[in-house]
C-alpha cells in the first residue's frame, strides 16, 4: 500500500467488492427459501472470500514468483492462491453434493422451497409427494 | 532417540491415510459383508494406533508428523501431544464399537446397493475428524473440517430410507456448515495477512508481535464463530437436533460420539494454542462470549430436551446441553477446568454414543421413530437393551459410580478453584433438570405396561453386545476414573503449555 493513499475507494476497490460479495451471497442464504438460490448465494459468499486471499497475496506491480536471474524482482505471494486454488475444490464439492441433495428433495416431496416443505413435514401422513406440477410450487 | 521412534513417528500419517485409503475399496466392493469387515478393520487399526499415540505422547513426548517431509514453516505439520492423542483414542474406540453395532443398523436402514458407500463415506469422516484434530496447519485444519463435514452430510442423507426429513436434515447441514468453515477461513486469512504464517506454533509465536490489535481481534473472531458452528455451541446449534435425529441410527451414534468432539478440540487448539499469545483478547472472548452461551446452551438444551417427545431428538438436544458443558470448562481456561472439558469429551462421547446405539436397537425391533409413547413397556420387551440404556442416562444425569458423576464432580471442583458459585449452582440446577426427561423415559419403559398389540420383539446379540460395552465403560470410568483424570490432566497440560 503506498503511502499516499487518500482515496479509501479507488485504492482498495478489490476489497469494497469482496465486502459486497460477501453480504449478498450471505443474505441470499439467510433469505431465500429456494434451496437452489442458497447454494447460488454459498457460492458467492466462497467466491468472495476467494478474492480476498487472491487480493491479500497480490503485490503491487509484482509478478509471478519464477526466478528469471533479474534481480531487485518484485513477486506475488504465490500461497494464497495456492490455498484458494484447495478452496475452490472443496468449494465445488459443496455445491455438487448441495445440488445432489436437492435433486433427492425434489423427488421425496416434489418442491424445493424451504417453506413448503416444511409444511409438508407438519403432515407427516402424506404419501410421498408426486405433485411437482399440480400445485403452486412456481408461484414464487 | 530417531531411531528408536522413527516408525512411531509415521503413526500420524497412518491414522488419516488408512481410512481415506479403505474408503473407495469400500465403495467398490459388491459385498456389504465385506465392506463392512474393511471398515472394522479400517477403524480397528485406528484404534491401534490411537493407543501406541497415547502410550508415547503420556511421558510428555511431543510427536509431529512432516507430510511430505518438507519441515514446518513450509510443509503442513501434524503435532500429537497429550491433548490430542486423548482426544483422538476417544473417538477412535467410539468409532470402533459404532461400527461393531453399524453391521445389523445399516443394513436395516440402508438400501442394499448403498451400503458400500455408506462404509465409503464412514471412512472418509473418521478420516477427515482424525486428520482434524491432528493438523498443526491453519488452513489444512479447513480441508479435514470440509472432507468431515461432507462425509458426515452423505451419511446424514442417507437417512432418507426411513424418514425423508434426512434430506432436509442433511441440506441444512451443509449449508451452515460450509458457512461456518467459510468464517474459519476468512479468519485464517486476516491473520495470515499480518503474520505470513499458518502454521500454529508459528502463529503462536509471531501474533503478540503483530502490531495491529484490531485485525488480529477480527480474525479471532471469526476463526471462532466458524469453529463454533461446528462445534454446535448454543445459539448456532441449529443443524444439529435434525441431522442426529434423521440420520441412521448408526450414524447417529458415530456423529453423536464423535464429531462435534474434534470440533471442540479445535476450538481449545484455537483459543489455547493459536491466541496463547494475547491472552486479553482470548480472555475477553471466553468470559463474555463462551461462558455465557455454554450457559445458555446447557438450559435451553436441557429444556427442550424435556419437552421434546422424539426420543432421537431429545437425545440431540440434551447433547447441546452437554456441549455447554464441556465448553463451560474450557471456558475456564484454568488447568483445572480443561482438564473437567476434557473428562467430560471422552465421557460425553460414552454417554451418548451408549443411548443413540440403544434408540437405534430399540427402533429397529420396534420398527417405527421411537416416540416417548413407543418406550411403553419396552424396559419388559427389551430388557437387556433397556438397561444399558438406564444406565447410560444414569451416567448422562451424574449418579455416582457412573463417568457422568466423575465429570460433574471434575467441573464443579475446577469452578470452586475460581470461586465462581454461580457456575456451579447453575450446573447442578440444571443437572437436576436433565433427571425430568429422563424419568419420563424410564417411568413409561418400566413402569407403564406394554401396549398389547405390540408383537414378539426379539432382541439381536449384534445390536447390544457393542451397546454393553460401551454401557460397562460407563460404570468402569465411574468406579476407576484415575486413568482418565490423569489422561485428561495431561491433555490439559499441554494445551496450556503449548505456544505459550
């Protein structure tokens, strides 16, 4: 970071959008009962912290750490994207098993929106749900 | 002094390497027999290992384990001290007899084409929580949470062939699980950011240098409220009382003994052996955060275990008033009062992994969710499952001679260490509390008569024989706890030393 760096926005640009990012994809999965749209907003909320480590090993002006001989080289922290590049693994394994499981929702009670389905459970009785299309499930 | 140890010194890598090895053979082999023989044996040699561990680590020996051999700042490192051998012999043998009783559960409860990669999935998380607990690398700490978690989201969900709710259960799990490990890892980078390190020792070492107090305090913060989730501490113990109550009963039992266990221990690694450094900000959140919410987690625990009829459920929230407990005597931070957390995980694991294995037995021979109402009679139907399951709750509630009363007695001493009156009286309040849920069971299991409709009930060797053992440590940990306690001591000991 230099040392004159009066603009809070244009210097740290990269993090005020990792802050946006985090907040949305966080509300997307406190907020909406599509269980699609929570993993969207999972995904999001990974990706952002994504960017804040990518951000956090970023030098200035710096390039990639190959030795070239050229001394007084400036290099990028190589670890942190090293660390996301895991994170974007297991991240993906999130959201692939998150989908999974919502596949087998949707075929053990035919919706998935959280609040319906937590209706359905209050009438433990009903034959497993067959009733994709004849109810109001695309209301939303 | 290497070449006496140099084979003891691969015993870390052997306890994460052979699960996560054993896990696809177990998934490919077409015989559920066999795969669940190689999960036996898988978590068998766990069991070995587990206890050569705590045989080196009780002189006070501090094992790591370099992966890759590349030497600590650089490599990932897996440390055993005293603490974590404890921890990891624990869920070990719990892990082991869950299996034992998972034989006849699974494949009741499991569909047939299933079952291998059930054991699949039962490796990976023993594997994941062993690696977990051992780790010394703040961010290789993330990816075992990861692998843990998802295997544990799998066996949740397969739940789902006698109670769809698994699946809900399961997604909820994930979800805030993966939000949880995503603030331990927005944590881990602020202090990375302003350490240049992972590795705990070294962040131990170079975060009292750190400058800035603020981003050192925000990464805490973060790291713990994530570790938090997992670890089930009231108010974020949300996910739990489904996922136990929908998974099979195996799974219950294997979660339930073990999972949030390793969870905590990382928790008491954070606090303890990260931040051992800047003890005012540790303290600060132990006495205004951890304190209060084990608090609150014991109470509220406690009473909706006493108005919930489910009996799985009810076990699931008495577990968040365990956790309280647990918590409660790490919160502490006294030597004392780990040492009383400590007795308590190892204990805990016991209890609740004795009464999951029961509910299980007693749903499978009843055959329909076990509700206080399906308990009538059943202490005369099953009577053999019926006591161990007495005697469980007996060691659940602290009735001398049992481990319960060995960890309530361990608490209460460590608290009147530091005069603190209040916490005591809280605890054998709501100690007090638990014996109204579990009189409800155990008045309709004896002294209500049997429905009558109700058919033969046969009770299956499989199912109790692993069930008693773990009844009988109950009372063995209750009439002989000098093992354990000193065990517990040391673990208590290093974890306090450690970093600081």
């Amino acid at each position: 970071m230099p040392e004159t760096s009066p603009s809070l926005l244009t210097d740290n640009w990269n993090y005020l959008v990792v802050i946006v990012l985090m907040m949305a994809g966080l509300f997307i999965v406190i907020s909406r009962y599509n269980l699609v749209k929570k993993l969207v907003g999972l995904s999001i909320f990974q990706t952002s912290v994504f960017l804040f480590y990518i951000s956090v090993g970023k030098m200035e002006n710096g390039t990639a750490p190959i030795i070239t001989g050229v001394t007084d080289t400036l290099y990028s922290n190589p670890l942190p994207h090293v660390l996301i590049l895991t994170a974007i693994v297991v991240g993906v394994a999130t959201t692939a098993l998150g989908l999974a499981l919502v596949l087998r929702i949707h075929a053990a009670f035919g919706s998935i929106e959280e609040d319906e389905i937590l209706a359905m459970k209050a009438n433990d009785a009903m034959p497993r749900a067959r009733r994709a299309h004849d109810d109001v499930g695309d209301a939303r | 002094m290497m070449g006496i140890y140099s084979i003891f010194n691969n015993l870390p890598a052997l306890l994460v390497v052979v699960p996560l090895l054993l896990a696809p053979i177990a998934a490919l082999l077409p015989v559920r027999r066999l795969a669940w023989l190689l999960t036996l044996v898988g978590t068998g040699i766990s069991v070995v290992v587990a206890i050569l561990l705590a045989g080196i680590t009780a002189t006070g020996l501090r094992i790591t384990y370099f992966l890759g051999n590349w030497p600590p700042p650089w490599g990932i490192e897996f440390v055993v001290d005293q603490a974590t051998s404890l921890t990891i012999l624990v869920m070990s043998v719990l892990a082991f007899f869950a299996t034992l009783f998972a034989y006849r559960a699974i494949e009741r409860e499991i569909a047939e084409k299933d079952i291998g990669k059930a054991y699949a999935a039962w490796l990976l998380a023993c594997g994941g929580l062993y690696g977990l607990v051992m780790t010394a690398d703040a961010f290789n700490l993330f990816v075992f949470l990861e692998i843990s978690a998802l295997a544990s989201v799998i066996l949740i969900a397969l739940g789902a062939g006698t109670d769809r709710r698994a699946l809900i259960a399961a997604y909820n799990y994930l979800v805030i699980g993966a939000v949880g490990a995503t603030f331990y890892v927005i944590g881990v980078g602020f202090i990375y950011a302003v350490t240049g390190t992972l590795n705990m020792s070294d962040l131990a070492a170079r975060i009292p240098d750190v400058q800035s107090d603020s981003i050192i305090f925000v990464g805490f913060g973060f790291m713990v409220a994530g570790i938090l989730v997992k670890a089930a501490v009231f108010p974020v113990h949300i996910w739990l009382p489904a996922a136990y109550s929908y998974a099979p009963s195996a799974v219950s039992a294997l979660l339930a003994a073990i999972a949030t266990k390793a969870s905590i221990y990382v928790l008491a690694r954070i606090i303890f052996t990260i931040f051992a450094g800047v003890p005012d900000v540790t303290a600060l959140a132990l006495e205004w955060v951890l304190i209060p919410l084990s608090l609150a987690g014991i109470f509220v625990g406690t009473i909706m275990a006493i108005y919930e009829a489910d009996l799985k459920k009810m076990l699931a929230f008495s577990s968040i008033a365990q956790i309280g407990y647990i918590t409660l005597g790490l919160g502490l931070a006294t030597q004392a009062g780990i040492a009383a957390g400590f007795i308590h995980i190892a204990n805990h694991a016991l209890i609740k992994g004795g009464m999951f294995m029961a509910v299980g037995a007693i749903f499978l021979a009843v055959g329909s969710r076990v509700g206080v109402e399906t308990m009538r009679g059943i202490g005369r139907k099953m009577p053999i499952t019926s006591l161990a399951f007495l005697i469980c709750g007996l060691s659940l509630i602290g009735l001398p001679l049992t481990a319960g009363f060995i960890s309530k007695l361990y608490l209460v001493r460590a608290m009147l260490e530091v005069d603190s009156y209040v916490l005591v009286g809280m605890v054998l309040v709501s100690s007090a509390l638990s014996v109204a849920y579990l009189w409800k069971i155990v008045e309709v299991m004896w002294v209500h008569p049997a429905a009558v409709d109700k058919l033969e009930i046969k009770e299956q060797p499989a199912l109790y024989i692993p069930l008693w053992i773990i009844a009988l440590a109950n009372i063995w940990l209750g009439v002989a706890p000098s093992g354990l306690v000193s065990a517990a001591n040391g673990a208590a000991g290093a974890l306090l030393g450690s970093g600081g």
